[in-house]
C-alpha cells in the first residue's frame, strides 16, 4: 500500500464511500492534509492509527485498483486533452482514457468498460445518439453513466438524448470545475 493515499484509495482500503471518508476528515477523526490544488490527501499511518482506534479490520492488503473509469469521446484533440488531464488530476483518482470518434468509442466501451462516459454528439462518422441508444441497449453496458457535451444542442436534440439514455446534457464549453462536479455526482461520489 503506499504512503500517501487519496480519499477514493482510502474509501477503497475502508470499503467505505469516499464521501464517508470526507466525513471522517472533516469532523476529525482521520488526520489529512490539502495539497495546493486543494485535493485531500491522508498519510498511510494515520489511516491505519484511525482503523485501529475505531476497531475496524485492517485489511492484508489493499485490494485491486478499483479506480473509476472514464472514456472520452470527441474529435477536437484540444478538447479531450483538457478534459482528460482535468479528470486525471482530480481527487478521485480516475483511470481517463479517450476516444476520436464514434467506432473507436465501440470499441474502447466494449475492452476498457467505462464506468462514464463523455460524448460529444456531433463527430464525423458514428453520431453521439447512435453510441449512447447503443451503450443504453446492451445489458452490460446500460449502466454507463453518459454526460452529452455539444456546441450544437438545442431543446430538441436535449430531449432525443435524454431519450436515447443520457444521463446530463450539456452545451460546449462546460467550465470544467463544473464538468468534474457532475462527473462525481452521477457516479455517487459527491451528493
């Protein structure tokens, strides 16, 4: 396990929410520091001083990875790296990987099984609807979580995409503090 642990890699290690872990920082019971861009961190020590306090079990070992995973699906090379470096460094501890267009997204949905996904709508081969009705209709992936970003949404296509199976829609650009704050919510991690 290592020395310094994010909240997400504690919450995992206490088989608990992070959000029960931000709980525990902030009435005290687990000793944590802030890094400067204001991401929780809690060394090892502390972790294991808290568990042994409050009787809990101490796990062997720290189980898998267990990380979130995100895929990213725009053309616009300016925009994915944005969004993914943003969700990289986020105190989530997110595994980000990105796609160009629509068959690469098929395929990345199908290996790397993401637990969200961004897509932009509008891409030069395979449509945005097309990906999200075809990720909603297959049992192993319905539960994907979709965030629709695009320059061209109005009322209408919010509505067909809602209807397709996307969880929020949103038009470009969405401030990304915002975009991570609702990447967190719909995969329950803030409330």
């Amino acid at each position: 396990m290592e020395d310094v642990l994010t909240v997400f890699k504690a919450s995992k290690y206490c088989s608990v929410s992070p959000k029960t872990i931000i709980n525990w920082i902030e009435s005290g019971l687990i000793k944590a520091y802030k890094t400067p861009g204001g991401h929780r961190r809690i060394n090892r020590k502390d972790l294991i001083t808290f568990l042994e306090k409050q009787g809990m079990p101490i796990p062997e070992k720290e189980t898998g990875t267990g990380r979130i995973k995100i895929l990213v699906v725009d053309d616009d090379p300016i925009i994915v790296e944005s969004i993914v470096q943003a969700l990289e460094e986020d105190e989530y501890d997110y595994e980000v990987i990105s796609a160009a267009d629509g068959f690469e997204a098929g395929i990345q949905v199908s290996h790397f099984k993401p637990d969200l996904l961004i897509l932009d709508i509008m891409m030069p081969d395979i449509k945005g609807f097309d990906v999200c009705k075809k990720i909603k209709s297959t049992p192993e992936t319905r539960d994907t979580k979709i965030i629709v970003l695009s320059a061209y949404l109005d009322e209408e296509k919010f509505k067909q995409m809602k209807e397709y199976g996307a969880d929020a829609c949103y038009s470009k650009p969405l401030p990304l503090p915002q975009l991570k704050e609702e990447v967190s919510r719909l995969l329950g991690l803030r409330e």
